[in-house]
C-alpha cells in the first residue's frame, strides 16, 4: 500500500510516509532493485488492525465439522 519510499544509508528501500525527508513518489512494484527492498518494523498493532479488517477464510459450519472428524477418527486420522 505504500506511495512513498526513501534510501536508508545502506542504499535500501523503505516504505515511508509521503511527508517524511527524502520520500520520492513510487510503488512497490516500480523499485528498480527488489532485492534492496526492506521490510517495514511490524508491532502487535499491526496485527491487531489486520484482523479487524480480515474476513475469516474458514466457516463456522467448516470448523464443526473438522471438529467432529477429529472426535470420530482423532488428530491424525
């Protein structure tokens, strides 16, 4: 989701805000050298923001039934 990136000292890449000192407009995918791409710092907080805004990719009617297939045959049926 980045718009803005900046060169740390070591020539890498970082996502940053459009305000910061050194921002230049680009997204992820016009980086010149992916391989100098560095992650942001993730904190629980980013966790926490992902999941409210993540739809869950299995159903409760899914998980019930894992559920009673674990009951009849066990863990590693």
């Amino acid at each position: 989701m980045a718009t803005h990136f900046k060169k740390d000292q070591e020539g890498f890449y970082l996502p940053c805000a459009p305000s910061d000192s050194g921002a230049f407009p680009m997204t992820l995918t016009q980086i010149p050298e992916p391989s100098k791409l560095k992650p942001p710092v993730v904190c629980c907080d980013d966790f926490i923001k992902a999941t409210s805004k993540i739809k869950p990719t299995v159903s409760q009617k899914d998980l019930e039934r894992q559920h009673e297939f674990t009951e009849e045959f066990g863990q590693e049926g």
